[in-house]
C-alpha cells in the first residue's frame, strides 16, 4: 500500500466490477470513486489546479471559484484544504446535501443559486454568478471545468490508459457526458490506439449537451443545460439518452446484489445494458466508467419518499422483481432483443 502526506496523491485506478451476474452482460465497470474526494472528478480537479499554478495564476492569496453539481466541488475542497487554498463552489439546489456539508466540513463555503436559466437549469445562473464574483475581486481564479482542458487531459493521461492496461481488447466504451472531459480525454485516447474502439457517449433525457430539447433533470452529474465547450463529437461514435426513472432503477438493482453506485453511474450502465441487449454481442468487450459510489445519493435516488414524489411510487416494481435485465431489455421492442 502506498503512504501519503497529501490526500489528492491516492487514486485507485484499477478496479473493475464484472457486472455479467447482475444484468447476463460481459460489461466491466470502472471504478472511480475510491479516492478521498470520492469521484472522478479529483483526476480533473488535480489537473487543472496543477497547471494553474505551473503558469502563476494560483498564488498565495488566491481564492479557488467553481461551478459544480457536486462531486468537482468536493475534489477541489479536499485539494484547497490539503494546499492551503480558500475555495467557493457555486451549485444549485440539485446538488446532494450530503455533498454541500462535505464541502463545508472541508472548510470551503458554499453559494447555491436558485433562478433557472433560460434553459431550465441553473448553470447558466452558476455561470454568471461566477463571473461577476471575478469580475470584483482579482483575488478569484475560476479553473472552468467547461472549457479547461486539463479536464480532458486528465482523462487522456489516467483513464484510458487505466482502461487499455486491463482490456487491450477492448470493443466499446460507455461514457457519462456532463462537461464532457472524460468522454473527451478517452474519446482522444482511443482514436490513437492499435484497435477501433466504439466511444458511445451516455446523456440523460433533458440535457441538450448533444441538442434536443430542455427538460427537467433531478439527479446531478450527468448532463448539462447548454452544449459543453469542450465536446467534439468527432470523437463520438454514439449517443444514448437515458430516462431518469431507468436510471434509478439501474441504481436500485445494482444495490441489491451489493453495489452502491451514484446516479450517473446508472444512467451509464443502463445504456450500456440496453445497448448490449440491442446489439446481441455477447462475446465483445465492453466497459462503462462509474464516476462515484453511492453514499451521497442516500436522500435522494435512495431515498423512498423523494422517488415517489417525483417519479411515483411503482418506479421501482421492476427492480425489485427477479426477471433477467436482458428479457426486461427484449420486452421494450422486438428491435432489443438479444440476438443468439
């Protein structure tokens, strides 16, 4: 076991959880949430701040700004706490309140915005909360997950080449789309490898990242309520969209056999699933990227009062049941049945 002085040093890259008992896919899932920011989001955070302070515009006296629905928030917490840094994170009321008193407890402070942007959402608001901040204090460096680069580099850097290491054969690749800069750095990763890689990007019903229409989304970490800078859909072969209620359900039977995931984690295996089930390659490799665990989704998609108020109270008949994933996937349409 490594020994550490500083939290952001740890990062547990190589474990996979082959999900074939659960859903009768060969679909491994990429775990990310073992670390002491709990997410992925610590690669793109440790990224960003190092290359900010490499060209000097992290000094001393500055002020870390962040919009974020969460898990970016915290990893910029553990690292502004672990370096001596003051951090601000603007969120919305989507975010987890376990997730804003983990911040707090890790003595950063909190703003949550509560108008709507013109898309439905609250990061346009976040947004110009954001740049007003810096525009009266010089003191505040905003690293801006949405167009840094280093969110993308960080993913181009650990998380594909974590993938390759384990599954040099690897057919298809399910990734979470919110600012895009994991799809993005492995995306970029994959289309200089020996062998094609299928890049199914994996968004949530009411983002309009890829376009669409705007409509209303609960579960914070996947998607996003305009086109996301650094997206390049060159490096996208696919796109599935993912209703919130499959999403939950996905969650809720992953618990079941012992797996806590988050929300974007369902959302991602879900399409993956689906995808499978469609396509009928059982003999492919494929692998999803679970982003976090599940212990911050506990008063929410684990939460029985607030997923009957919102999506009713059979949402979860399904998951409960014993029949396989992939006769659920077959009895959706004779297009997703799987092929022998």
């Amino acid at each position: 076991m490594p020994v550490i002085s500083a939290p952001h040093a740890f990062n547990e890259g190589s474990l996979f959880v082959d999900l074939e008992s659960i859903f009768g896919y060969r679909l491994y899932l990429k775990c990310e949430g073992f670390n002491f920011a709990g997410s992925i989001k610590l690669k793109a955070a440790n990224e960003m701040v190092d290359s900010a302070e490499r060209d000097g515009r992290l000094r001393p006296d500055s002020i870390l700004v962040e919009s974020s629905s969460g898990n970016l928030g915290v990893a910029l917490s553990v690292i502004a706490a672990s370096k001596g840094y003051r951090f601000l994170c603007v969120t919305d009321p989507r975010c987890n309140l376990s997730t804003k008193l983990l911040m707090e407890a890790l003595g950063s402070q909190v703003h949550v915005v509560t108008d709507l942007d013109g898309n439905g959402g609250f990061l346009g608001t976040r947004l110009e909360y954001v740049r007003a901040l810096c525009a009266s204090d010089e003191r505040y460096v905003w690293l801006s997950q949405y167009t840094n680069p280093g969110n993308w580099r960080a993913h181009f850097r650990t998380t594909a080449p974590e993938i390759a290491s384990y599954f040099p054969h690897l057919d298809v690749l399910f990734v979470g789309t919110g600012t895009a800069g994991t799809l993005m750095g492995c995306g970029r990763y994959f289309r200089e490898w020996h062998r094609p890689v299928r890049i199914v990007a994996v968004d949530s019903v009411g983002s309009v990242a890829f376009g669409g229409e705007p409509g209303r989304r609960m579960i914070p970490g996947l998607g996003m309520s305009m086109r996301p800078p650094l997206l390049d859909e060159s490096y996208v072969d696919e796109v599935i969209r993912v209703e919130e209620a499959d999403t939950i359900r996905t969650c809720h039977r992953m618990a079941r056999r012992g797996f806590l995931f988050g929300g974007s984690t369902g959302s991602v295996v879900s399409a993956a699933t689906d995808w499978l089930a469609r396509h009928g390659t059982r003999d492919l490799t494929a692998v999803a990227i679970a982003p976090d665990l599940g212990e911050r989704y506990l008063d929410t998609i684990y939460q029985t009062n607030w997923l009957q108020d919102l999506y009713g109270e059979h949402l979860l008949d399904s998951a409960r049941t014993d029949t396989p994933w992939e006769e659920r996937s077959a009895s959706r349409g004779p297009d997703r049945r799987p092929r022998p």
